[in-house]
C-alpha cells in the first residue's frame, strides 16, 4: 500500500505518521509535478487533492482532507469517485 502526502509534510510530522504506517509506502512531495506522477498507484492521498490528481489516480481508496471543513474541498469528480473521504475533527 502507498500513502501520497501532497504537498509535503515537515520532517518530525513525516516520521510520526511513517512510523504509524508501518509497512505502507509514504510518499511525501512537495511538486506537483511529483504528486501528479506519485498517485497513479497510492492507495491513499493525505493533502488538497485536485481534479487533475483524481483524474491520475488509478487505485485511490482513500482521501484526508487536511481540515475540518470540506465545504471548499469538494469538486464533482471527487463526489462520484468511490474513495473513502475523510476530514480532520475541529
């Protein structure tokens, strides 16, 4: 399994969650050019996921918002795809 962290996480929060993750890739990107080649085979995808990302995703599961509110977050293609969205508690 592979976690795509866009746009990257800081260095202390990044070994947090790689070793929560256990066994899972963690693929943490800054670029976009980097997240859009990344996705095509996560399985999850934590950060402000875009049309064009969703669009590239060919085994995507799983979405975290980065924050509580999804009210800017959602597009139409992220409604309709099958993935599991999530959001932060406030």
């Amino acid at each position: 399994m592979k976690l795509l962290i866009h746009p990257a996480v800081e260095s202390p929060r990044l070994k947090k969650i790689q070793l929560a993750a256990g066994e899972m890739d963690v693929c943490n990107v800054n670029s976009p050019a980097d997240a859009q080649r990344e996705i095509a085979n996560a399985d999850a995808f934590f950060g402000k996921i875009t049309p064009d990302l969703l669009t590239a995703a060919q085994q995507l599961q799983w979405v975290q918002s980065p924050t509580a509110s999804l009210e800017h977050y959602l597009f139409p293609e992220l409604i309709e795809h099958p993935c599991q969205l999530s959001n932060m508690r406030g």
